[in-house]
C-alpha cells in the first residue's frame, strides 16, 4: 500500500455567501467545497479536512490552515492547480505543502490572529460594505484602547463566549480560560479602524462578543468601569451584542 | 405652479450586480433603481436622472454625478435619507444638493478620473476579487508608465474607442479627439496597482482599451514601438482586448 502524506493547504476565502467553514448539508461551506475537490484531485472518498478552527457564516480568513490525508501521490504543484482550478474564485489555495505525520491543524496551533474592521462617518463606501462594519457614530479610540489593555494577558472569558456552546475537545482542562497576546487597534484611514487580536485560542463568537461590548464603550453607551464589570462577570448575559460576522477575518496562524 | 428645482445627486456604487448605469427594461441598473425611489421620494413620475455619462456593467463608482428636476417641496436631508433608506446597500447617496438651473450632469463637466486596478502575484485574495484585475504576471512598471507618457496630452484615441458606439450628442465637433491631463501609475502596495486617467471626455470603453493594450505591453507582448503605432493607427482593431470592467472606477467629476 503506498504510503500515507499528510498534506497542509492554506486558504483564503471570502465568507460573504457561505454557511461558516463547517461541512453541513444542503449549505455551501468553506470545507465542504474544499473536501469535494479533494476526493476528486486525489481520486478518493471520502476526505476529512480538518481545518484549524471553525469560522461562522460570514466570516473572512486571510490564511486558514487545514490538513487532510491522503495516499494519492499527486505531486503538490498539481494538486494545488488542479483544487484552484475547480474551486469558486471565492476560495483560493494559497499553499499546498507536506508536512510530518504528527501535524494537525487543530491541535498543534500555538497561536491565532483575527482582525476585525470598522468604518465609522455617516455613509458608508459600498465598496466597503461586505469586509467592514458600519458604524455611523463617532467612536472614542482613547476608551477602547482601555478595554483592549484590559482584556490583554490570561483571563476567564466566559462573558464573551456564545452560550451553550463549548466544544470539549478543544477546551478540555482550561475552561473559558483564554491568554490574549495582544489586542490592538489602528487606524487604516481617516474613517476605518482594524481591531486585532493574537491569542493561544478564542472561545466561540469570542471576537464578535468582545467587538459588539467594545463598540458599546466607544459609542459612551457603557462606561469602562462596567466594561471591567462585564469582563468579571464571567456571564454572556452581561456583555453586549454579537457583532456582524463580516468585519471579521481571520489573519493567521502560528505553529 | 410651484417653482422647478434642479437637484445633484453624488452617488458610489458597487457595479458587480448592476448592468451598468443606464436605465434597461428587465434589468437592474443604476439609473433605474434610483430613479423608481426619486418617483416615490417626490411623488411623481416619471423622473429622469441625467447622469455624468454611462459606466458600462459591472463599473464601479466612488462619486458619480447626477441631476434631476422636479417641483416637490421635500427637504433636501429628509430626501438624502429617504433615498438610502430604500435604495440597495450597493448603491449609496452620498450627497444631495440644489443647484442652479443651468447645471446639468453631463453638459457641465469639466473633467472626470477614472481609476483602474491591477493586482499581480500568482493568486488573487478572494477579498478583492470583485475590484481589482487579476494578472497573475509580472509588469513592467517603467514600460507602462512610457505607454501613460505617450497618451498624456491630446490625441485621436480612435484606437481605443469602442466600435460603432459613438453617441453624436457628446462628441459633436471633436471626433474621438480628447484630452488626457494626467495618465498616472501608482503602486498600491507590494502586488497592487492603480492606474488614473484624468481627461475632458472619454470615449466609449476608451480606459478598459487603453488598460487591456498597456497590460499587452508591460507583459512584454507588445513593444513600446507598436504602441505608439497603435495610438497612430486611429483604428480599433490595431489595440488590444478591452480590460475587464471590475477593476475600473469612475473617482470624480469636475465641474
């Protein structure tokens, strides 16, 4: 029996008319239209990709990382055509590479980022409209700052994870303890603002949450004293609202 | 009788859904979608919107102009909003103004930019897919900034008009005669381009089929020699394929 590669892709892709990365039936996903192009390139099925995290219906990835594996031998320069050319120009293959029997997408991440993007003035660019989000208020950079600081380092972020959601394979021992590296905010233009957070791992919804409570304090609606209340409170009920899936990205990922 | 008032619209536009600007039975346009909310925003009908000129399907506006009369009373704030209230999220008011009887869109302007955008490198993000041109081949910049330097100034772009599409009330009296004040190339960023063309008038296609020739060029296909050949030829069929319309905006009309 020939032997068994383990392959790594890295995809792009435009969220805006898919139903999330995770395969469903009679919905288009990020990894059902890949894994259909796989049993096809590789001549074989089914395939199983994983991906190293799940994004929901809207979100954008920069650079998601998956694996599967395979026994084909197609050589990587092909595979990777062969999945582009089959694929909607909404998911693009940035890299196909062969990595160690002991890599897995999940499971061996050390760190993620997302960048989440804001536009703020009274009418937004319709250019813009599908990858930022639209905030017609003036917003205070100073305030949010301040809640970006106080969420950096280790924390319990269970005010921020969508409720009843919790997958225990990936958060077995640690709770809704996350560390976040950083969380930071720019400026990209006049009007726009890039949130960007780095993390050993995010809950789920856990960047929306935390986008929708911090919007809240940029707008003066919550005071950063109750912002600090809400981080403490280890409670989604005390947090504001989800923000919109599609100013969300995610950027990349560390091994 | 109630006095006739003369209103300027600016307006962006994501051109990706629309067949263009101009009004066509069974199709969704620019035009069209505005002027069926002007009929129900000044309670009358019909209303005819004149435009600066037409984009073609697909085209994309930062700041088009256009203008309309009418006798209704309706202030111009609750106007603006009523107009993105009802219009589509693709298409945006971004200004509405009165102005003086003698201003019309079209006949008044001075000069209009356009932009065009490029992206190279082997695979395009599916984030910019919808606005800028893929060309997954190296350029040379010196050579297409050389081919800008030769259009600078006035010529007959016959070359570069569409065939057959002449619309005798713009061009009365100069032909395809026009003036480029300033054919420019600025890099975006490490794989991005933009090209901007400013000029008195642009003929039918005229910067998609200076676009598709220039890419010809800097692709080393066609020699700076044979491009100024084809700006000589006053012919259509000596320039090269018209460039699709995705990666092209309307910017600004002078008045």
């Amino acid at each position: 029996m020939p032997p068994m590669r383990n392959i790594k892709l890295t995809i792009a892709y435009d969220g805006t008319e898919f139903s999330g990365w995770q395969k469903q039936i009679n919905a288009p996903t990020i990894q059902g239209e890949i894994e259909k192009r796989l049993e096809l390139v590789t001549n074989s099925s089914p395939v199983t990709l994983h991906g190293a995290g799940r994004t929901d219906a809207g979100v954008h990835a920069l650079a998601m990382v998956a694996n599967f594996h395979s026994i084909s031998s197609i050589i990587l320069p092909q595979l990777h055509r062969a999945l582009n050319s089959m694929l909607p120009m909404a998911i693009r293959i940035l890299a196909a590479e062969e990595v160690s029997q002991d890599f897995h997408a999940r499971f061996s991440v050390r760190s993620k980022t997302y960048i989440y993007k804001i536009e703020t003035g009274a009418i937004q660019s319709p250019i813009h409209r599908l990858y930022q989000v639209h905030i017609p208020s003036s917003l205070s950079i100073e305030k949010m700052e301040a809640c970006l600081n106080l969420l950096s380092g280790t924390h319990d972020f269970a005010s921020f994870e969508a409720a009843g959601s919790r997958d225990k394979s990936i958060t077995t021992g640690r709770g809704s303890i996350r560390t976040l590296q950083k969380a930071e905010l720019s400026k990209t233009n006049a009007n726009s603002f890039e949130f960007s957070f780095t993390g050993d791992g995010f809950l789920r919804h856990m960047v929306r949450n935390i986008m929708g409570t911090i919007l809240d304090v940029g707008k003066g609606r919550t005071s950063l004293v109750d912002f600090k209340k809400i981080i403490q409170a280890k409670d989604r009920s005390a947090a504001g609202v989800t923000a919109p899936a599609h100013g969300l990205f995610l950027q990349t990922i560390r091994y």
